[in-house]
C-alpha cells in the first residue's frame, strides 16, 4: 500500500499521470471506425516515450510468466479488459475499452476509457454513460476517514439502478511503485467496511459494467471475456486521497 511521503513523490506520481492523460489525448482522435487498433498503440507509445516515460503494460508479466506485448489494452464489446490490438480494425457499432499505463521515474500511473463507436444503439451508449458515472461517484467517496467498502457500494449501487452487472472477479487496486499494490478495491459491497483510507493513499479506482450477467471467462494467456458475451464498459482514474475531494492524477 502506498502512502505519498513527500511532495517530491506526488510530483513524480503527478507527471506520471498527466502523461498518462497524454496518451489518452493523442489516441483520441483515432477512436473511429476504420482505424487500426495497431496505429492506436503505436501513437500511445510514442507519446509515452516522448516524455521520458515507459509504457507499464508493454512486457508486463502474467502469473505464468507470459509478457503482454503491447503499450495498450485494447478490449472490445464482450472482452471486459487485457484484450489486444492484434491489428484489428474499429468498426462501428462497437464498444471499446482503451486501459493505459506509464511508468516515470520508477512510479506508476492507471486509467482506462470507454468509447461508443458509432450507433451501438441506446443500451450501449446508457452502459458507457453509466460505467462512467459510476467512476464519478466512486471517487467522490473516496475521502480521508472514509471506508473503502464505500467506493465500491457507490459503483454497485448506481449500475444495478440502471439494470446493469458488476463485474466481480476483477477489482481496482493501489499503485506507486508498481502497478498493482494492496489495498483491492472492490466494485461491489456494503458501505462502511474495510480499511479507513488515509490522506495520501494512492489507488486505481476502476469499475467494470456489463450489460448481461457479471461472470467472465478467462481466454488465453491474457484475455477476460463476459460469459454471456455481451458488451461491458471500464474507466479508470488513479487518485490521490485528500481531506477533502480526492485529486485525480490522470486527468489533464
């Protein structure tokens, strides 16, 4: 779990999460149908590597050892998150889920984002809405003296509001100097349990939302499908705890 001990870690946590924004900002543009997701991850890349920092997905390992071969998380319609380019193209129709993360100066940031690509028709754009809402919401609870279980009980309870599915076998995490830390951070469960957050704790709040039932199959080496293989919709945001409302690291 980590604590920021100093302001010359939260600059270096800060300018590892404003790179991340970068790159979310130069994929952008390429989120159309057509575009091949392999132009995507290059330009990911190189705006990553321009700015001094490492793509932290890039060779990242696996339990079994496998490294994933590329600077981004490419995840369409049923591939709840790890799903890869592969040079597939964007057609419309879909949802796609871009996760990113950079290393910098040995600190890690997390984030991820959703896209509706053309008509994907009113139950997919209300997913992609709600998915993001439900990360709005998350945050907000996520203040010194609260309970993490809160975070958690914010996302599960707005997307079952709106008829949707929480996925349950993959949670938000810690991160500082790697990129998955404790504590877990749940999307799901009753307010106020689990550890008191404390000012300067670092985590990735990420929720998952289906449109069909919550339960996923493991494909290959990297990727999480749903089950019913319906479409799911994940943001991310990497936040630092406050007295007050939580700063949000990668967000230009």
């Amino acid at each position: 779990m980590i604590h920021i001990k100093s302001d010359a870690e939260l600059r270096m946590m800060r300018k590892a999460g404003k790179i991340l924004a970068s790159a979310f900002e130069a994929a952008e543009p390429l989120m159309s149908a057509g575009t091949n997701a392999d132009d995507v991850d290059r330009i990911v890349e190189e705006t990553i590597r321009s700015q001094g920092a490492i793509p932290a997905f890039k060779n990242h390992p696996n339990a079994d050892g496998d490294r994933f071969p590329y600077s981004v998380c490419f995840s369409i319609n049923e591939e709840v998150v790890h799903g890869m380019p592969r040079g597939r193209k964007i057609e419309n129709g879909q949802i796609i889920g871009l996760d990113i993360g950079v290393i910098y100066e040995g600190w890690y940031s997390d984030s991820a984002r959703s896209y509706a690509i053309g008509e994907v028709g009113a139950r997919g754009q209300e997913l992609v809405r709600v998915t993001r809402e439900c990360l709005d919401l998350a945050i907000a609870e996520a203040k010194a003296g609260a309970r993490l279980s809160n975070i958690g009980h914010a996302v599960q309870t707005h997307a079952e509001k709106h008829g949707f599915s929480v996925i349950r076998e993959l949670v938000g995490h810690g991160i500082g100097k790697n990129l998955w830390e404790d504590p877990q951070v749940p999307n799901y469960g009753a307010p106020g349990k689990g550890p008191v957050l404390r000012k300067n704790m670092v985590i990735a709040i990420e929720p998952m939302i289906a449109i069909g039932g919550p339960e996923v199959d493991m494909i290959g080496e990297w990727d999480v499908l749903t089950r019913d293989r319906k479409p799911a919709a994940h943001f991310e945001h990497t936040i630092v705890i406050t007295d007050g409302d939580a700063e949000i690291l990668t967000k230009l």
